[in-house]
C-alpha cells in the first residue's frame, strides 16, 4: 500500500498545482480592460498558465492550457460575425483553443535557466498569431475603413497582445528578481 501511495504521490501533486495555477489565472482574467470583439488586458493573466509548463513540462503545460482555454471560452465566447458553421468552428479553434493552449509550450522552456523570459515572448507571439489569423479571416469586415484587412489584425490584436506581453514579461521579471527561479521545473 505504501508503494502505490508514492507512485501516486507526484502526479497529484502536479495536478494540484495546475489545478490551482489555472485558477489563479482565471481569477486574473476577471481583471480585465476589454477592446470591442473581445480583445482585453489583465494584469498578467497567463502567467500562472505559462507557470504549468516551466514547473511540470509540455505534457503538463500544454494539459493546463487546454482546460485554461475552455475556461477562457466560457467567460467571454464572442459568436462570429458570419452564420456560417465553419466561422463558428474557426473561432473556437484560433480564438480560443489555439490562442490558450499554446501558452502550454512554455513547458519546452522549462530545462533552460531563466527559461520564463524566452517562454513569454514565444508562447504570447504564438497567441498573437493565432488571434490575427482569425481576425484576417473571420473578423475583417471590422476592419477600420481605408486598412487592409491584414494591418486591422496586427494593429487590433497587437495593441492587446503588446500589452499583454510587457504585463507577463514585467511580472516574471519581477518574480525573478524577488523569489529566484520559481518557474524551475519541478517533476
């Protein structure tokens, strides 16, 4: 019996904790400073995502994503412009699926020293892209008059996104400097 209570012990002790860092993180996203067609700010929210994957590695990482990205989707789902079944499932799957789940892949960091800063400006680029594509293909009839529909989403998605990555990029730096690397892995 006590064997099978060791063998056990690491993966709840990893499923705790990106259990509780997606919450901490969804807790964060309620903090916002929204943009029309869904677009916001919050202080740092995907930090404790990118988090997972430093301590517990890809698998781990790219799991706590993933539920972080079904959260995400219930909490501001914004219905594609077109009726079309096809713009319904792109939005789910860039705008929501995609955007969140790549910030699990902090966890391809998560051997490298100080891995956190190379983890954010990869993983927040990755969502950037993801947001962009959907806003050439899905969102463009917002784009404001006189732009392409390519320059609408990098500047609507970019301005966001920038923020967003100075936010996460300030914090982790800040943590850094405070408590060492935290962001280690850990199992």
């Amino acid at each position: 019996m006590r064997k099978s209570q060791t063998a056990a012990s690491p993966n709840i002790r990893a499923l705790t904790e990106t259990a509780l860092l997606v919450a901490v993180a969804f807790i964060l996203s309620f903090f916002r400073y929204g943009f029309a067609y869904g677009g916001s700010v919050t202080p740092a929210s995907m930090l404790p995502i990118l988090m997972i994957g430093m301590r517990r590695g890809p698998v781990w990482g790219l799991g706590g994503a993933l539920v972080y990205s079904g959260l995400q989707m219930l909490q501001g789902f914004q219905a594609p412009p077109a009726a079309s079944v096809l713009n319904f499932a792109l939005v789910i799957l860039l705008d929501y699926v995609g955007a969140f789940t790549v910030l699990g892949a902090a966890g391809f960091f998560s051997k490298k020293k100080n891995g956190i800063l190379y983890a954010v400006p990869l993983c927040l680029t990755l969502r950037f892209l993801c947001h962009f594509t959907s806003g050439i293909i899905i969102w463009g009839q917002f784009a404001w008059e006189g732009f392409p529909v390519w320059l609408y989403s990098f500047c609507y998605n970019g301005i966001y996104m920038g923020i967003e990555l100075i936010l996460c990029m300030a914090a982790a730096l800040g943590i850094l400097k405070k408590s060492g690397d935290i962001f280690s892995r850990q199992g």
